[in-house]
C-alpha cells in the first residue's frame, strides 16, 4: 500500500477543506435557526446525554459541505467511483433523514443500509485481501462484494452510535478522514478532505455544549464514506480489510464490546441503550471534551499503528494486534468498573 498520489494537489486538497469547513459552518447555523423556528428538536429522554430540547439535522450541512468540496476537486481516475460512493451514501442519508423527522423501524433502516452498501459494491466491483500476520487471503468476485458491503453496514452503525456525545462523532470522523489520506492505497484526497473540512464545520456547533445535532442523517452519510472511501481510486489493487480495521478500531471496538456485552447478558441489541464505553464515562462524570478528545487521540493512534502494521512483517504485525488488543481490553475493564467506584466514592 502506498501514500496518497495524486490526482489532488496539497493546494487543491487544501481548498476542498476550506470550502468544505465554509460551507458546513454556514449551512448547519441556517439549519439550526430553521429548525428551532418550526420545533423540530431532539427532547431529551433517558438515554439522552443532553438535557435541552436541541435540532437535529446538521447531517443536512454535513452532506452539502461534502458535495461542495468534493465538486471543487479535478477530475481523476477515481471520479466514478467517487460519485457512486457520493450517491448512495446520500441515498442513505435521506433515509436518516427521514428517520431524524419521523422515526422508522430498525428493520427499514437496516433494509437501507444493506441496499445502498450493495448497490455501491456491486457497482465499484472491489477487491480486498485480510491481511492477517505473516498472510493475505484475497477476496474477490461475489465474496469481495458481500465482504464489502458487510465492512459498510458495520461500520455506518458503528459511526451511528458513536453519535452520541457532544463532539464525538464529528471529532472522530475528523481524524478517521486524515487517516483515510495517510494510509491508503491510492488515488485523489478530494473525498477525505472533503468529509474532514465538513466535520470541523460541523464540529464549531456541534463542540459541547453542542447547539445543534448530526442526527441520523449525518452519521449514516458521514460513517459510509469513512467505510468506502478505500475502495475509492484503488483501481485493481485490494483494499487491505485489517489495516483499515485498525484506522477506526476504536470505534469498532467500543460498538463490538458494547453489542456482545449485551448478547452474553441477554439483552436485545436492537433496543435503544446507554451501554457504550464512551456512555460509561459519561454517567461517571468525566467531562464530554475529554471524552471526545481522548477519542480523537485514540483514533489518531490507531492510524500510526495502521502506517506500522502494513510495513512491518508478520512478528511486527502480530505484536501490533496483541499490544492494541490488550490495551483496549484493560480500557474496557477500567470503564465497566467506573461506575462501581464513582458509587463508593460517593
């Protein structure tokens, strides 16, 4: 795998941030006041970590600030691919939008999120290879489109439910869109610095206390592109599935502890909750910038371990997996135990 080349210039890279930034900061401020003025807010519940009725729909800014930037950018190699990425993860915002308005059942939201995933790898045709130490299984043909197409869905309801924190989703979407630059396997920066330049747009009001939401619009548009923007621009090489596993895993993670921790006490992993470690810490009393912030470091650790892994050889790769295994596995112990130790000191 090799570094970003080219189709976009730093300078050119640069201006579909700006832009991207711009327009996200305008639009989602007009969204807000819209919002407020027709009482379109999210009224707080028991799962809810705000506690004032606040708009929802900044995903709406989000989508425009991606679009503009992205336009902005040359043409390149990749351009199709681009759009297709563009199209269906828009397709899948409106339904998220929908959802934000007039909430759908989960069957209809994942049926969506099935069918845009889909409906982009049969259409990009992508081939992959899970790099495991020491070996790469290459995938492709139908089983590189379904791999695909399952890596998208889990990674859109992983970027879901990270959303729920002032600051948290957007300020690790920031880092997750470097990270899509820093380790790739080639083609145009245009569609990751877009997505960066409209997460820090967002991320001016969405900062706690946040005035305005992504809603569902956002994190379902904002997780897809994160989730297929390696296979956009990498032509016939594959796409890497492990080390790009490791750019986001602790997003992943956090969703995969959370869901199995529920599956081995019997609870429905459908059912809204506010069991995930970043909730944890929150109910513990630790602040929501540090949260969010502690989450953008760790993601952006992760993307120094991604650039390490896909260098190293299989003794340098397998330590990587075992060091970051464990030091998540005692960050989750360490979080389940807060609230027992937050009770005693109280």
């Amino acid at each position: 795998m090799n570094t970003v080349v080219a189709a976009t210039t730093p300078l050119n890279a640069w201006s579909v941030v700006l832009l991207a930034v711009f327009v996200a900061f305008a639009s989602v401020r007009l969204i807000e006041w819209l919002a407020r003025r027709r009482d379109l807010l999210d009224r707080p519940t028991w799962r809810s970590a705000h506690v004032t009725p606040t708009p929802r729909l900044g995903g709406v800014g989000i989508v425009a600030a991606v679009w503009a930037g992205t336009l902005l950018a040359p043409t390149s190699a990749d351009s199709d691919a681009r759009l297709t990425l563009l199209i269906c993860a828009s397709a899948l915002a409106l339904i998220g939008l929908v959802d934000d308005l007039r909430p759908l059942p989960p069957s209809i939201r994942l049926a969506a999120e099935v069918g845009t995933a889909l409906a982009f790898a049969v259409t990009v045709a992508p081939t992959a290879t899970v790099d495991l130490p020491g070996m790469a299984l290459p995938l492709d043909g139908a089983v590189a489109i379904a791999v695909t197409a399952l890596w998208i869905v889990a990674v859109v309801n992983a970027w879901n439910f990270i959303d729920g924190l002032d600051g948290l989703a957007a300020g690790v979407t920031v880092v997750a869109a470097v990270g899509v630059i820093a380790v790739s396997i080639g083609g145009s920066a245009a569609l990751p610095a877009a997505v960066a330049g409209a997460a820090i747009g967002f991320l001016i009001w969405n900062r706690p206390r946040a005035s305005i939401f992504m809603g569902d619009s956002g994190s379902l548009f904002l997780g897809f592109l994160i989730a297929g923007a390696w296979f956009v621009g990498s032509g016939s090489a594959p796409v890497p599935l492990v080390t790009t596993a490791i750019v986001i895993a602790p997003v992943l993670l956090d969703t995969g502890y959370t869901l199995i921790r529920r599956l081995l006490r019997g609870k429905n992993v459908m059912q809204a909750h506010h069991d995930h470690l970043y909730q944890v810490l929150a109910r513990s009393g630790v602040s929501p910038w540090l949260i969010a912030i502690g989450y953008a470091l760790a993601v952006g650790v992760s993307v120094v371990a991604a650039r390490a892994y896909e260098t190293a050889d299989a003794v340098g790769q397998a330590g990587i997996l075992v060091v970051y295994g464990a030091a998540f596995a005692l960050f989750a112990a360490a979080v389940s135990l807060l609230p027992r130790w937050s009770r005693r000191r109280d």
